[in-house]
C-alpha cells in the first residue's frame, strides 16, 4: 500500500489522483454512518476539527495531509493492514464528485472549451482568504449540483438561479416579490428540489461570481471624491457643500446643522480594472482574441483590412 503521495507536492498529479481517491473513501464512510461532517486530517486540524467534505477537501489541497497517517483510522479503515484490495483506484475515484484537479474536460459538456479556464482561477485564489476559496468551492458545487432530482442536465442549482436572477433584474422585481416566487417554485418543484428559499440565499450561490466594487463618497456637486488627501474632510474644499445628507426636521424640512457622519450625499462606484482583466483573459479562446492586435494582425501595407488600418 503505497500513500507516500500524501506527503508530496499538493500540486502534483500523483497527489491530486490520491486525493480524489480519499475523499471518495470519505465520502463514503460517512455515508454508512448517516453523518454530514467528519474529522479533517489536515496540518493544521489533524484529525481533530470536524468539517464538511468541502471544507476538508479544501483543508487538503491548500495545508496537506498531518504526519503519519498513512492509515485512514478516522475514514473508515480499521488498525489492521488495509490490502489493495481495498484501496480506491483513480478509475473509481474518477466516478465521485469531488473534482480535485478542476480539469474542465472532466465534467463539462462539449461546450467546455468556450467556459473559464478553472485551473487559472484556482491559481488566482493562491494567497487569499480561507472564505473566498470556500466560497468557490461552494461555487462548483452548484455547478454541479441537479436543480432537483430527475431533472435535465443543464438545470443546475447555479443555471437555475443566475436565469431566474437575470429575470429579476431585467423586470425589476423587489427583493420581496422574488423572494414570494422562490416560495412558490419551492413547492411546485419535486420533493428534495435545491431552489434557495429567498432572494439572500439566491444571492449566496453566484456571489464568487461578483466582482470587487469600490463605493467612494463625492461631493454632490461632483467638485471632488473623498479620497487621498480629502478622505476625512466632511464638506467639499471646492464648493463648502457637505459630505452627508442633512437632517429632516419635523416640518420635513432639512435642517442647516453641519452633520459629520451619517448618509454620504452622493456615492461614485469604482470598478476595479484588474480583477475585471483576470476575468477577461481567464478563458483561453477570450485571451486569445484579446492579444490579436499584438499576436496576428498583419502590419499595414496601406490596404485596409481593419478600422486601426485607416486614417
């Protein structure tokens, strides 16, 4: 029984196989003992920490396996020398859903080569926060995921909630009415069905999806962005207006008192450029056209063959 796999390189094949190979034996004892967590063998945890499969699948590929547990006492094996025999083959291993290497080939449709490049963004997530790696763990779990049992294999919970999300947003619904219509879906839809019981929870599945936005205080007359030098003033070096909305008196009158906290009167959202381009480039054939001007467009010989050729 050779697992020397667990104690090298976590970005290595070998490791990635082996990997897939313990968590379908977890996957697995925890089921014939009808339990939702179990103990996680990672560095830090060491068997110790009870987690969900996808928080210690996630311990593993970030931290590795503790010291010496090259037996899987806590997983299922007993003390006694577990045989070949016994071991999961990476062919088995293959047929759980745990996709350790995210190799898209391995569980997308044939339109996998138009989709995100998962391996680069598992890479972009090197270095960041323990919630925002589970959030996108959680992420390609709803991709995943059937909408319900039985039903078609596009109807995801993710492609369920982005389409239901995009008609909500194209036709205004409140929070309230979409949160209504989860409700009345949740029980239209068959017994043991995924839908989000309300608009949070729905917001909750795609919010790896998101993309940093940086909310900075202006002046309403737009002299200037609270920022850098201005950051803690609380009224417009430019035009003397304030920084926060006034205070209504009980006439429904704003009151003239200087306010120095409270509502910002004006609010500019700045999208962040970088993450924008990880995101952009994060699909080869995207990335590819991106870089054309640099890559293939031919020098020009006074023909026009593009709108940059001319004058």
């Amino acid at each position: 029984m050779d697992r020397m796999w667990m104690y090298g390189a976590c970005t290595t094949d070998a490791y990635r196989d082996g990997l897939r190979g313990f968590m379908a034996a977890v996957e697995a004892h925890m089921l014939g003992e009808g339990r939702a967590d179990t103990c996680c063998p990672c560095k830090d945890c060491g068997n110790i920490r009870i987690f969900e499969l996808r928080h210690i699948q996630w311990h593993l590929v970030k931290r590795g396996f503790m010291e010496g547990y090259l037996r899987w006492t806590k997983h299922g094996e007993d003390e006694a020398i577990v045989s070949d025999d016994d071991i999961i083959t990476d062919e088995e291993a293959n047929d759980t859903p745990f996709d350790i290497d995210l190799d898209p080939d391995d569980h997308m449709s044939d339109d996998a080569e138009s989709g995100p490049d998962l391996e680069q963004m598992l890479r972009d997530f090197e270095g960041k926060t323990n919630t925002e790696y589970e959030q996108f763990v959680g992420l390609m779990s709803a991709s995943e995921k059937q909408l319900f049992p039985g039903c078609k294999a596009k109807f995801t919970l993710l492609y369920g909630v982005l389409e239901l999300l995009k008609l909500k947003a194209s036709n205004r619904w409140s929070d309230k009415s979409f949160t209504d219509l989860l409700c009345l879906l949740g029980d239209m839809l068959p017994e043991g069905n995924e839908l989000p019981a309300n608009t949070y929870r729905a917001k909750k599945v795609i919010c790896p999806l998101g993309l940093e936005v940086e909310k900075i205080h202006a002046c309403q007359n737009d002299c200037i962005l609270y920022r850098k030098e201005f950051a803690n003033l609380h009224s417009c070096p430019v035009c003397g207006a304030s920084r926060y909305k006034g205070k209504i008196g009980p006439e429904g009158v704003e009151e003239c008192v200087e306010v120095t906290k409270g509502t910002p009167a004006k609010v500019a959202w700045y999208l962040p450029i970088i993450p924008r381009l990880k995101r952009l480039f994060a699909n080869p054939n995207e990335a590819k056209m991106f870089r054309w001007h640099a890559e293939e467009r031919k020098p020009s010989d006074g023909n026009l063959r593009h709108p940059t050729d001319a004058i």
